[in-house]
C-alpha cells in the first residue's frame, strides 16, 4: 500500500466522490478556456494572412491571448501548488 492508498482510506467514498466531482468542473472549465485561446489564435492565423496597412488587430489579439494564457497557467499553478513534482509547470 502507497502513501497515497492510505491516504485516500481516511475519506469517505462520498467525499472522495464529491472531490471528484470538483475535479471534473476544474477540469472541464480549463480545457474551454483552452478551446477558448485556441479559437482565438486561429483568429489570429487568418488575420496574418491579410494584414491591412496599420492594423493592429492581430498585435492586440495576441497580446489579450498571452495575458489569458498566462492566467491559466497561474489557475493551474494554484491547483498543483502543493504538490512537489509540479516543477514543469513553473518553468
């Protein structure tokens, strides 16, 4: 038996349940916001196609997408944060 297998015996299966529960809407809220970004930079690969003389459109989407990005990162970084082996993520 791990660490984590008697750790996990102290929980009940109703609050190992509802934990999952979390996990799922975590997890599915993450991967829309990821679908959400990856819409975004198609957006950004057809507005490169045809630049328009003086337009920052593609600059300014770019820019709004890192910062969400990087929210993201952040979002998980506080899910992982009390976990050691998370070092890949703060690289």
């Amino acid at each position: 038996m791990t660490a984590t297998d008697a750790e996990a015996q102290q929980f009940s299966a109703k609050a190992l349940r509802e934990w999952d529960a979390h996990i799922e809407l975590v997890l599915r809220g993450l991967a829309h916001a990821l679908n959400n970004r990856a819409a975004s930079l198609g957006a950004v690969v057809e507005l490169s196609r045809h630049p328009a003389p003086g337009d920052t459109s593609t600059e300014t989407l770019l820019t709004t997408e890192v910062d969400r990005m990087r929210d993201l990162v952040s979002a998980v970084r506080g899910i992982v944060s009390s976990r050691e082996d998370n070092a890949a993520i703060h690289t």
